[in-house]
C-alpha cells in the first residue's frame, strides 16, 4: 500500500489503529497528571456553560 492510502484511518491495521489510540491514552494520561482540575466532575450545572461563536451562553 502507498502512502496516499495510509491517509484514510479505514485503511490502517489493527496495530496502526492501537498505535494511534495508545498515543492519545498516553496524552490524555500525561495531560491529567499536569491540570487535574480540567478532569473533575462538575458539581453543578453553572460549571458546564460555555460560549458559542456567537457568544450566548450554552448549557451542556
């Protein structure tokens, strides 16, 4: 298989799919080590409202 195939994630092995997904495992480990708070529950629905584009309030 070329390359240009490699770019579609439908054309990869299971060991190319389990590499990829390791590394983000391993981001996702790393990145919760350093900002813990980012990983908390919210408590209550305050905490899960964002801003969209247009910036209105958007509860999750």
């Amino acid at each position: 298989m070329d390359q240009e195939d490699k770019r579609n994630p439908k054309n990869w092995t299971e060991e190319e799919r389990d590499r990829v997904v390791g590394l983000f495992q391993l981001l996702l480990k790393i990145d919760k080590r350093q900002n813990p708070d980012l990983y908390k529950a919210a408590k209550n629905r305050q905490n899960m409202t964002v801003l969209d584009k247009d910036g209105e309030e958007v509860i999750l």
